[in-house]
C-alpha cells in the first residue's frame, strides 16, 4: 500500500517533471532571442530538475535560518548574539559549498544611551577564481527586523510556517530567502559536480536593517583586495511590483532622516498646574511637523525640488510598460485613496520624487489613557526620501533653515535642537549594462515573460557606495513578489518565488557567461 503511494508519488513527480521539461524546451524554442538555446539548455534543464526535486530541503534550510531571531533593530544583547548565531551558521553553510570564507570583525556600536554593542562579523567568501570567468558578487543581509506574534502575526514569527505555497516568517523574504536562493543555486551545480559557470563572491551583513553599519569602510578598505576581481554586484532584497510577474530594479531612493527636539525642562509638568502659562513643546513639536508637507503630500521646505532630475520622454514610457493593477494595489494594501489617480503618478511618487514621512515623536504620552501631562522634552522624528540628483548636506541645510524660520516665527521660549542623523544616498543603475541584459534573459527563461523595469521606493543604503568605490555595476534582482510584507506582520515568500528565484540565479550564471563569449567573439 505505502509502497504504491510512494510509487504514484514519483510517478506524478516524473510526470509534473516532464511536463515543465517540455515547457522549458518550447520556451527556449520560442524565445529565439535567448541566448540559452545551446549548449547550455541541457544543463540547465538539469539544474532545474534538481532544484525542483530538492525543494524540501531548500525550504528545511530556510526554516532553520528563520528561527533565529536575528534582530538587529533592538539594540539588545540577547538579541546581537542571535546575531553572531546567524552570520556563524551562514558561514558554516558557505564552507559547506565549498567556499573560502572569512569572518571579518567589526568592533563595536556606541548607541546614544551610551550603551555599547558588539557589531556582528561580515562574511565575505568566495567560490573559484578562474581568470577566464565573469565574477559575480551577491550581496545580502540576515539581520532581520522586530517581530512578536503579539504584534498581529497569524504564526509564530520565528518558525516558518507553510500555508498554500506560502512561507509565512520573519525574514522570510528579507532577506534571508533569496540569501539562501544565491546559496541553492551555488548548491545545485555542487550536488550535480557540474562546474559553477562564475567565480562567485559573497558579502553578507548582519546590520543592514540597522544602516549598514561599518559596511561602508570595510567596502572602501576591501576595493583592492576582495572586490578586485569583481565584474558585477548582484542585490535581491527588493520585491516585484506584481504577485506574478518578475521584475529587474535600476534604482533605489536613499533617506535623509531628521530628529527635532523641542525642549523646555527634562521633567513633565501637570497640565493643571503648569497648564495656560507655558509654551508646550509638544504644541511647537506639532507646528513644526505640521509644516513639513501640505495635505497633498507636497513638501514645503523651500528648494527641496530644486535637484530633482527632470522627468524624460524616455522615462514617461518606462512607467507606461509598467503592469500595476491600481485596484489591486489598492486593496491588497487597504487604502482607500491615493494621493493620486494614475499607475505613471503613483509610481513616480514612489520612486522618482522625495517624500517626507513622520514617523513618531519621542517623549510623547502615547499610552492608553487620559493621563494630564505635558510632556517637557518631545523628539520628533521624520525623515526624507531622496532621489537623484538631491545632496544630502543641501537637503540637510534646506531641513534646517526651514526649521528654525518656522520656529522663530512662534516666539517660543522652548529650546530646538534639529540633527540629521542618517543621510544614505539614492542609487540608479544604467539599464544599457550589459549585466542587465543577462538579467533579463535569465528572467525570461525561468517565468517565460520580461520583466518589469522597476524601481524602488526604499533604500538599500550600500548601492551607491558599491557604485561610487567599486566603480562595477550594481544590478537588483528582486525574488519576492509584491505582497510578501517585508517589515509587517506576516513577513512570508512564495515557495514559487523561492525555488523558481532559485534557478533564475543558477540562469543567470549561464547568462553571464553567454555575455562573455560573446563579448569575446566580438571584433
Ligand atoms: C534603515 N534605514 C533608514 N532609512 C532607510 C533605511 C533602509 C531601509 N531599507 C529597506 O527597507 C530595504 C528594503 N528592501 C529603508 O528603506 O527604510
Ligand atoms: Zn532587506
Ligand atoms: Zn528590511
């Protein structure tokens, strides 16, 4: 009996298998523009087959890596060893593919408490380094952001929980899913003792959800060492505009984040003694805030437009070619109304303008309750997107100047303090790199579609510093679709994201090396 059900098992296995064999090879007939017809088809039709048989146990390894509570955002002990936990295991699995692999040390981070944390170790590691070969060098992060089931999570945050096709975990999808798509890919042509098409390098960080840092300078001290050989940077830790359709990302948006403190005395005051005679930082706070944006979202810092890259003809089409159901945009993410009306608008406001968000005011009594204070120190906090070609000291200057003429105009006796405490740089690729290219095919053979060319309205801080000290493209490669919830409740990646993203790096492999030869052949 369980011989017969094991039996039929493989039996529709084989059969499922062959279907997507053939699919694949229709695709690869139809799509005469792949450059991946031969000889290459076979092995990736190989490749493929693996991963399609082994995705249990890509799954079991994503389940192990989520339980580990690797939060980098609470500035807690506990928690900073989960996260020397995490980079060790990633590192162990690394040696396992074979890869050399080095642990580097980044000292300590001094919080504004005073307190002092250890900084996990950056795994830098490589795979093979044949002159002949591209180098790809993927980098991806396994620090996690906060999350407790009480928080509004239908499963436990930390153990990954399937539910149809969906991996519901922290981290899931940022990042730790597609880090472990790089690793699958390099695992597969190990298993099948097939040689890795590139020499492969990996920069992995535990303190990218807390701004890189001490990224940065082992980036600049690493140019001439193990970025050397590197022919291109490749990012996943974005995610598609569509639960269906993949895309390729050519630019991100950086942040200029803002404390205001308003201050009168570090004591609160009972709002019945004190209450008619003060002027409340709080109600400064509030003006001040208040005068950052107009009801339309429109910022009102005088100049902060001035740099903003004119919107192109070219560019006007780009968002056009776009595939974005507004309806279902709208209600997968529960908001009745947009500022705006159109697909272009709303896209370009997410990715080609500056916004400016508030995000909370420290100080504040924000608990359940009519407790009758007024606070004495408040700290509000709000920061801006930026886009190309805005300067962050200009925005920081503009920020400032703004501040304090609104300030003034209060005759406030209270004290205001304004500091720019994170300025991370936008990034835009040149889609003409040939790296995009490979991308794209790569794409096309895996999903049988092009991709959407996309942006993304966050900040992947380390982008532009890749760019401007390695002077080596940066592509992104996004693997999680457009509701997997990075940061929210629910965090989860598609099993199809995670294993067919899997093969999209093992195509793309076989595309950087199509890129070559034929650069190569090419008088
Ligand atoms: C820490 N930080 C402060 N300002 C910006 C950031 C980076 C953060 N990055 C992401 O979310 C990556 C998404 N794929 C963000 O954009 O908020
Ligand atoms: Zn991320
Ligand atoms: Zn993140």
């Amino acid at each position: 009996m369980l011989q017969a059900s094991v039996y039929e098992l493989f039996a529709w296995t084989c059969f499922c298998m062959d279907i997507r064999i053939t699919v694949l090879a229709l695709l690869l007939l139809l799509g005469g523009m792949s450059s991946l017809s031969s000889p290459q088809a076979p092995l990736l039709e190989k490749v493929f087959r693996y991963m399609d048989l082994h995705q249990d146990e890509f799954v079991q390894r994503l389940r192990e890596w989520v339980a580990i509570e690797s939060d980098s955002v609470q500035p807690v002990p506990r928690l900073r060893q989960e996260l020397f936990r995490m980079m060790a295991l990633a590192a162990e699995e690394l040696r396992g593919l074979g890869a050399s692999v080095s642990l580097v040390g980044s000292g300590s981070q001094q919080l504004p408490d005073g307190q002092t944390l250890p900084i996990p170790p950056i795994i830098l590691a490589e795979l093979g380094d044949e002159p002949e070969k591209p180098t790809v060098c993927f980098y991806g992060h396994l620090d996690v952001q906060p999350a407790a089931q009480a928080n509004g999570w239908l499963t436990d945050p930390y153990t990954l929980t399937e539910v149809d096709g969906k991996l519901y975990g922290r981290g899931a999808t940022d990042n730790k899913g597609p880090v472990l798509a790089w690793m699958n890919a390099v695992g597969t042509f190990r298993a099948l003792e097939e040689d890795l098409p590139v020499n492969i390098k990996f920069i992995l960080e535990g303190m990218e959800e807390a701004g890189s840092v001490a990224l940065k300078e082992l980036v600049a001290r690493e140019k001439d060492g193990f970025f050397s050989s590197v022919d291109c940077i490749v990012i996943s830790d974005n995610l598609w505009v569509s639960q269906r359709r993949p895309a390729l990302i050519y630019g991100t948006r950086g942040n200029s984040y803002f404390m205001v403190e308003v201050r009168c005395r570090d004591q609160d005051f009972h709002s019945g003694t004190f209450g008619g005679i003060l002027h409340e930082p709080m109600a400064d706070l509030v003006a001040l805030l208040g005068s950052l944006t107009d009801s339309s979202g429109r910022i009102l810092i005088p100049g902060i437009y001035d740099h903003v890259a004119p919107v192109t003809e070219e560019e006007r089409d780009m968002y056009s070619a776009i595939e974005l159901d507004l309806e279902e945009y709208r209600n997968s993410s529960q908001v009745k109304t947009f500022l705006f009306d159109t697909k272009e608008e709303i896209l370009m406001h997410l990715w080609r303008y500056p916004s400016l968000s508030i995000h909370g005011i420290e100080g504040a009594f924000d608990e359940p309750g009519t407790k009758t204070v007024i606070p004495g120190r408040v700290t509000g906090k709000f920061s801006i997107r930026l886009v190309p070609h805005m300067n962050l000291s200009v925005v920081e200057k503009q920020v400032k100047q703004h501040l304090q003429y609104i300030f003034a105009q209060r005759n406030s006796s209270n004290q205001m303090a304004v500091s720019m405490v994170l300025g991370l740089h936008p990034w835009i690729a040149n889609i003409k790199d040939p790296q995009y290219l490979a991308a794209e095919r790569a794409i096309k053979t895996v999903f049988g579609t092009e991709p959407d060319m996309i942006r993304d309205g966050s900040t992947i801080p380390i982008a532009k510093t890749f760019q401007d000290i390695i002077q080596k493209s940066v592509v992104m490669l996004p693997l999680g679709a457009v509701d997997d919830g990075e940061h929210s409740q629910n965090e989860k990646i598609n099993r199809r994201n995670y294993i067919e993203g899997s093969k999209l790096v093992a195509a793309f492999f076989l595309e950087m090396v199509q890129l070559q030869e034929v650069a190569g052949t090419s008088p």
